[in-house]
C-alpha cells in the first residue's frame, strides 16, 4: 500500500472518531442522561387534588398526586381556598405516581366541611378544585 493510500486511510478513521466523540459526547455512544425526566409543567392530566380531609376531623389535610409518568417540579404551583386560592406555594419535586400530603399546619388554613373549594393551582391558573357539599 503507497503512502496516499494510508495517509487517506488514517484521515477518515480520524474523522470517523472525532464525529463519534462530538456527536455522543463523554457518556458515550447511546447513553442518556437519567436526570432529563423532571418537568416544570404538568397539567390536570398529570398533577390533581387526590383527596381532601375536612373539619369536623383535627387531621384536616389535602393530598395531591402526580398521575403522570415524569416527575413534577412544584416550583409556582399552589394549594389554597376560596379565601386565599394560593395560600400556600409549593415546593420541591413530586416524583412520579407519588402522593404528598399536607396538613392543616402545612397549608396554613382550615378546611371547612360545608361549602369549602380548595384550589390546585400553577402560576396562579385553577389546574384541579375540589368542592365541598
């Protein structure tokens, strides 16, 4: 083999790796980064009011479920009545088919047994209500 021939052979394979080093990066080739699945949305379809504890009871409380196959950043999301529909922000991450519970000390009011709504809500937009008798 003359000396052309091996200097265009040894190019290409050089070429060949850069490529597959820049277009797959350090994790390699087909590896995914785990840390993707987290989104700042959710909808009514992913995040709802699962259940909600009323007075007379003093286990008041408000359980909310994410429903969806992502984990949800609870970043401007809120929980709230018909006197303060965002009374109390959210935070931190509902994973994904995960339940949270927050009590009548963790939202900062009562939930009344008769004529109550409490509000789900994103960016200040009603995603999920649930409504009392």
């Amino acid at each position: 083999m003359d000396n052309k021939k091996l200097f265009g052979i040894a190019g290409v394979v050089v070429v060949v790796v850069v490529v597959l080093l820049v277009g797959f990066g350090s994790k390699g080739c087909g590896s995914a980064n785990r840390n993707t699945t987290m989104s700042r949305g959710g909808d009514a379809t992913t995040i709802r009011i699962e259940k909600v504890v009323t007075a007379p009871t003093n286990k008041e409380s408000v359980t909310i479920k994410n429903t969806g196959s992502e984990d949800i950043d609870l970043s401007g999301w809120s929980l709230g009545d018909k006197n303060d529909p965002d009374a109390r922000g959210l935070r931190g991450v509902l994973k994904a088919g995960e339940g949270k519970n927050y009590d009548k000390e963790s939202l900062g009011f009562g939930i009344n047994n008769k004529k109550e709504i409490i509000y789900l809500r994103k960016h200040g937009k009603t995603i999920d209500k649930w409504e009392g008798n």
